[in-house]
C-alpha cells in the first residue's frame, strides 16, 4: 500500500499520489497517460493531472490496482 508520508514531491495535489517506492515499470504511464507521467528528475512516476469524470477517476483507479509495487496512493478511499 502506498505510504502518503512518502509520496513524490512533484505529484499534483490531490487525492492520486506515487510514492517512493515506485520502480519506474511505466504500467501506470501506459495505462492512465492522461494523469502519470515520468519525472526525468527522480526518475519516477508521479500524477501530474488529477482525474475529475467518473470515466477519468476508473483510470485511475485501474493504474492503481495493476501497481506491482503497490506505489500509487488514493486519498479520497
């Protein structure tokens, strides 16, 4: 489970979050572009959009359950 006391300093604010304990697999990037993206500088992901459409929040929700590190944190659950 992702730790928020640990989450990537270069997420968006909100209730979507990566931590450090992301291993760069790019499962997320591939299948919630539109909200992760890589962070050149820490070399990992990071939400640099939060989802807002129940559409857009299922996204997300998919990239969070397909995390095979468990990296990616919900706020809002």
């Amino acid at each position: 489970m992702a730790d928020k006391e640990n989450r990537n300093e270069t997420n968006m604010p909100g209730r979507y979050y990566v931590d450090d304990s992301c291993i760069d697999c790019d499962m997320c990037r591939e299948s919630a572009s539109d909200f992760f993206r890589r962070d050149d500088d820490i070399g990992y992901s990071i939400v640099y959009r939060q989802p807002e459409t129940a559409d857009e929040l299922l996204m997300a929700e998919a990239a969070l359950e397909g995390c095979p590190t468990q990296s990616i944190g919900n706020d809002g659950a």
